[in-house]
C-alpha cells in the first residue's frame, strides 16, 4: 500500500513537475507569470485526445501532435500579447500579467466552444497493462509517464547548462540588457523561451490525459494553480526547485488522500507555499533577490 | 408614470455593476501602496457567509449582519496582511490567491457551518424585507406605479447606490487627506517613503485591511441582494475578474476602477445575445487594451484633460 502510494506519489509529482517547468522558464527569462500556460497545457492534451481518438494514430503521434500545436500557440502569444508590452517604455508590470490572463481567458472558452464543457475519455491502448515489481503493483503508464518525464527534465537540465543556446538563454535570465549588449539575440531568445515553455506544456498535458484518463476545459485551470504554487515553493525561475516541488506537491496530495480527508487535496498546494513564504519568501531553492544600490 | 417601464433585469445588472464597483475600489485601495492582492475575493466570502449565516441562522437584522461581515473581513485582513509584508508583487499576489483557494476549500469542507458545495440558501434578500415591512405599515408599491419585482429590484438597486457612493465618495476624500498621500508616497518608492517619516508597516497593513473590509462590505451586500451564496461565487475567476475591473479602468485613479467595474459588467451583459463568443471577446479586449494602453483606461492625464476642457466649457 504505501510503495503504491509511494509510485502514484511520483507519478502525478513528476507531471507537476512539467507543469510547474513551463512556467518557471518563462518567469526565469521575463520575470513575467504566464497565466496562459495553463490553457495552452489543456489545449495539447486535447490535440493530443483528437489525435488518438480520431485517427487511432499511435501515442508518440499524439506527443507530436501536442507539442507542434502548443508550441505554435505559444509563438503567437510571444509575438501577439507579450512582445508589444515590452517594446512599451513604461508598461508595468501588471500589464503582461493581465494580458496572459486575458489569452488565458480566450483560450478557456474557445475550449468550451470547441470541446463543451464535459469529460472526455482520453484512452490510452495498454491503460490496463500492469506488472509487479516485488510487492508492488505498478501500471504500465505509470512507467512509462515517469519515463517521459525523466527524460524531459534531464533533456532540459543537460541543454540549459551545456549547449550555447542553454548558455545564451541563462545569460538572458540573469540580465536582458546585459546579453543583448553581449550579442546575443534576446528577442529570440525570449520566442525560444515561451515557445519551449508552451511546448513542455503541450507534452504535460498528456501526460494528465494519460494519468488521469479523462480531461476537460478546466484541467488547464487547476493544474496551473498548483504549477504556480510550485513554482513559489520551489522558488520563483529556478529549474531544479520547480522539478523538487512538483515532486513534493504530488507526493503530498497522494499521502493526505490516501491516509487523511480528499476533501483538502487541493488545498495542500497553498498551505504548503503560505508555509513557506513566510518562513522563507524566496521559495525553497530560490536565492536571495540582490538589494538594489541606490 | 416613468417608473412603470423600469425592467427588474437592468437594474438587477446595474445592482451588479455596484456590487462590482465597490469591489474594484478595495483592489484600487490595496494597489495604491503598490501591493498586488488576488485575495480579495476571500475576504468577499468572509464578509458574504458571516452576513448570510447571521441573518439566517441567529436573526440578526440585516444592516448589523452586514456590518459585522464587513468587520469579520477586515479583521482577517490585518491578519492576513502583516505576515504578507514580507512579501512583495507576484509572491504577494499568488500567497494572497492561496488564502482565497484554502479559505474556498474550507468552506466547501466545513459542511455543518457553511452548506458545503451547496451554499446557502433563502438568505433575506433587502428588498423583500422592505416590501414586506412596507406591506405591514399599509404600503403598497403599486400606489407609485410599480409591480412588487419592479418594486423589489428597485430598493436593492437604491441601497447599492448608496452604499456605492458614499463608499466612493470616501476614498477619494481619503486619497486627496495624509493617509492617500503616505499610500502615494510608499507606491512610488517604498524605502524614501520610509526615510522621510513615514510608517510604512501601517500605512500597508492599514491599506490592506482597508481593501478586505471593503470586499467583505461588498460580499455581504451581494449576499443579501441574491439571496444565495455559494463557494463557487469565490472562485480564482471572481478574484481576477477584481483585478482587472482596477487595471482595465485604471488604477492610478479611484475613477479607474470605478469605470472598469462598469464597463466589464456591462460588456458580457450587452453580448448576451452573441452569448457563446462573449468571454471570447473579453479576452481578446483584455490583451488588446494592454497593449494599446496598459495604464488602463482611465489615468491622471485623461482626467486633468477633462477637468481643463470642463472648465474651459463654463468659462
């Protein structure tokens, strides 16, 4: 019972994770909050859903499929909502902050439009595939959503800290101006940022398909709260600090529901973060912001 | 007689845009010493279940219930603002979310005080008491021409706009007296604010509260204007929805908000007829109005331009 606990724990903690990702790279970069991660996140689980549903074209197809869509979604958002905000001297800072609120909006209802508002099965083909690993009992989706995961935070970890675009992008997140004078490409470095962020985003989403075998219009709602709450307690734009509190987040939520009340389960993510800013506001891996010289 | 066309769904959209109207001044009272709050819908349901569960539950007349909400809410506001000065910007906003989110969960849970999911039901809702404390007294609402909904919605409609202006009416006193100018001061640049004298910790905390108050003011108003609460009318959208009214209109001027809360209550209202596209197109005005003017509508410069032309109309 408890190493189940324990794998599901992993699990849903490894797809926060990506969630929680998306929005730390975009913060890390323009130190703005994408609150239209969320429903570009629910969008590729539906193009995923369509694209298995529809076509019964294998899985990898559906990840493919996500990850062109949202990625292309988050292109427009840079381009459309996010660049002309920043091009305006003066703009502050609250602007691109209701300005991703109001896609995030859009998006939500032409969600609705386009799905209505009910559930959606989102099958997987080997859904009822299982075996035992000593005691343990471990879906064949669970595996192979850990493994997905894995794979997409290492692939990032390993890009940001040794290839040149890596390189270029954390120059970017330490200091705009700075990396522009050194010559590096900054607006696009940003479209890369937005545009990679949106795409993880594409692949969590079904990932969430996969886990939780349905989805609908108001999954990019609920699971952006609680990538947003991770990304606080992880502290704000670091890399590492989002992957920790996906995993602690979704090993709490299991715990608490397996062992205490479900009714709370989606209050654990704000206690834990209201816990933590007060105790530490910079967030668990997050450092110190420098003082500002006057 | 005018009154006999008056349309009980205008006026209850227009009982809504006040509700609306006072909410949007308790972020602009809390923005206006720079800190961003998403808790205010929170501090709503405070003031909208204390209200609902005093009147319903222990009969306490309804001006005290929503007296005592609106304090309810304030009170929690200085709790929930002292620790939050450690805070600042997008931590602030997202902690103060969390507040608004763990509150909903409690009050979705706490099934034997609050209805759970469910809510609460038949609240007193004012207009029907006043009819019916006229009715007692050999009042009839046809002696002015008016059905009894026409009556009822009308009464509720009166008392919001009362209670809208004076509320306004205070703030913007407040904003030109030394307490608006320390708001101004600590907004602008918190640590010369605090070198030249002034009590930052007070003047936030006090601000903050100032805006629960106000927002507990405004849920208990709303609790007895729809009869019905529910933890579903405090949601994350109910505390965007409060932010934007203050950023859309404009936050630099107590008339931003004012005019925000109006304009985006009466904008999904008017589209009703094009009803499956109307949030779409709220969404696109949203994106569309920061890019073009991310001050908000309604800023300092607009308003002396109004003044000058008005003065210049009279002279």
């Amino acid at each position: 019972m408890f190493l189940e606990q324990l794998v599901n724990g992993i699990t849903l903690g490894s797809i926060y994770a990506i969630v929680a990702l998306g929005y730390t790279l975009v913060f890390g970069v323009l130190d703005i909050i994408n609150m239209a991660h969320g429903e570009i996140f629910m969008f590729g689980a539906f193009v995923g859903l369509l694209i298995v549903s529809k076509t019964g074209a294998p899985l990898p197809l559906a990840f493919l499929g996500a990850v062109v869509a949202t990625a292309a979604m988050g292109l427009l958002l840079e381009r459309l909502a996010l660049r002309p905000l920043r091009d305006r001297p003066g703009a502050s800072h609250l602007a691109s902050l209701i300005s991703t609120i109001g896609v995030s909006i859009l998006l939500e209802n032409v969600a609705h439009k386009l799905f209505g508002a009910g559930n959606h099965l989102f099958e997987t083909p080997f859904a009822d595939i299982r075996f035992k690993i000593g005691p343990v009992t471990v879906y064949l989706v669970q595996a192979v959503i850990l493994l997905i995961s894995l794979l997409l935070m290492a692939g990032l970890a390993l890009w940001l800290s040794r290839s040149r675009a890596g390189k270029a992008l954390r120059a970017t997140a330490e200091n705009l101006e700075t990396a522009g004078l050194l010559g590096v490409d900054t607006n696009r470095m940003i479209t890369a940022t937005v545009v990679i962020a949106s795409a993880m985003g594409g692949v969590a989403g079904v990932l969430v398909g996969m886990a939780f075998n349905y989805i609908n219009n108001q999954i990019g709602l609920s699971m952006g709260l609680k990538g947003l709450a991770i990304i606080i307690f992880g502290g704000m734009g670091s890399v590492y600090g989002a992957m920790a509190g996906g995993l602690i987040l979704g090993l709490s939520e299991t715990f608490v529901v397996a062992y205490g009340s479900s009714g709370y389960r989606d209050a654990i993510a704000f206690v834990a973060i209201i816990v933590v800013l007060l105790i530490k506001p910079q967030g668990l891996f997050g450092q110190a912001p420098a003082e500002t010289g006057r | 007689m005018p009154l006999e066309g008056l349309n009980p769904y205008h006026l209850q959209v227009g009982s809504f845009v006040l509700i609306n109207v006072i909410l949007g001044v308790s972020i602009f009272v809390t923005l206006s010493t720079g800190q961003l709050s998403l808790g205010n819908a929170g501090f709503m349901s405070i003031g909208a279940y204390a209200a609902a569960l005093l009147s319903t539950q222990h009969q306490v007349p309804i001006p005290v219930g929503i007296l005592a909400g609106s304090l309810l809410a304030g009170v929690a506001g200085i709790l929930v603002g002292i620790p939050s000065l450690r805070l600042s910007g997008v931590y602030l906003a997202i902690a103060t979310l969390g507040f608004g989110e763990v509150l909903r969960a409690v009050l979705i849970n706490w099934e034997s005080l609050t209805g759970g999911a469910v809510g609460i039901a038949s609240i007193p809702q004012m207009g029907r008491v006043i009819l019916a404390w006229g009715r007692d007294r050999g009042f009839s609402p046809e002696s002015l021409g008016l059905q009894s909904n026409q009556f009822i919605s009308l009464s509720v409609f009166l008392i919001l706009l009362l209670c809208t202006i004076l509320t306004v009416a205070f703030f913007l006193r407040l904003s030109r007296s030394r307490v608006g100018r320390a708001y101004a001061a600590i907004r602008l640049d918190e640590r010369a604010a605090e070198a030249t004298g002034i009590p930052i910790t007070y003047f936030k905390v006090l601000a903050f509260s100032q805006g629960a108050l106000l927002s507990g003011f405004a849920g208990a108003l709303f609790a007895h204007s729809t009869s019905f609460v529910s933890p579903e009318d405090f949601t994350y959208h109910r505390a965007v929805e409060i932010l934007v009214f203050a950023v859309f209109g404009g936050s630099e001027h107590i008339l931003g908000p004012v005019f925000g809360a109006a304009f985006l209550t009466i904008v999904p209202e008017a589209l009703r007829s094009i009803s499956d596209y109307r949030y779409i197109i709220y969404g696109l005005l949203l994106v569309l109005m920061m890019v073009f003017r991310p001050q908000g509508v309604i800023d300092p410069p607009l308003i002396r331009r109004f003044r000058r032309s008005g003065r210049g109309a009279s002279a």
